[in-house]
C-alpha cells in the first residue's frame, strides 16, 4: 500500500502527518510526503531550499519507526491539488491524506482550494484531516 500526504506548513498538515502514521503503521504502507511549490518568477531557491530541509526533518520520526517514508519538494507550474493528483497518478497512491482549512465561500470562490480539487479529481479514497 501507498499513501500520499500533501504537506505545507500549517497545523492541519501536522494533523494529517499524524494520521499518517497511524495508517501506514497499521497497513504497513510506503509513505510518500510532498511539499508541492508552483513555480513563479517570486520563487527563490531558498524557498526550495527550506520546504526541502523541513520535509527531512519531518521524514525522522517515520524512519525511526521503521515506516519507509520518501519526501519530496517538487516546483511545477500546476497547481498544488493538480500536482498532488498527478503525483498519485504517476507513482500509484492507494490513499491520499490532505489537511482542510476552513474558508468562506468567497474565499473558495476566490482562491479555490487545493484539499477540494484533490478530493474530486484524485485517482484514489482521499481522507481530509482538519
């Protein structure tokens, strides 16, 4: 089994990290961390840099608890729900497990929403943590 965790900084992704080691200890699943970052002319490499050193820093608890845990900042210029839904489509993900904010509707309207574009467009059962 495979499970994909969509990671930013925030206390929902923290959320959905958590929940992630519950399943992938309980179903002895591959983990897969990413950190998606759409490539923009305001995108500086220390920005890669830092989402990269704060994806290993996270990947430690997992490897110490024997989970093979891989983590990946990846720079494209899609969307952070497209890339996510690419990602599971390309390495086979069983579940994805993405941290929801809670935002008006306007602010849906106006932003859209990453958690809502990868729960209807994703290739597998995607859990919403929030």
């Amino acid at each position: 089994m495979k499970i994909l965790v969509g990671y930013e900084e925030s206390r929902v992704a923290d959320a959905a990290l958590k929940l992630a080691h519950k399943h992938a200890s309980a179903y002895g699943a591959d983990l897969f961390i990413v950190t998606s970052l759409e490539q923009s002319p305001t995108l500086k490499k220390e920005d890669i840099d830092r989402a990269e050193n704060n994806l290993e820093k996270i990947r430690k608890p997992f490897v110490a608890d024997d989970i093979p845990c891989e983590v990946r900042a990846t720079v494209s210029y899609q969307t952070a729900g497209e890339d996510l839904v690419n990602f599971a489509k390309d390495n086979d993900i069983d579940e994805i497990i993405i941290g929801v904010r809670r935002r008006s509707k306007v602010g849906k309207l106006v932003f859209g929403s990453t958690a809502q574009y990868v729960i209807l467009e994703a290739p597998c059962p995607v859990t919403s943590v929030k």
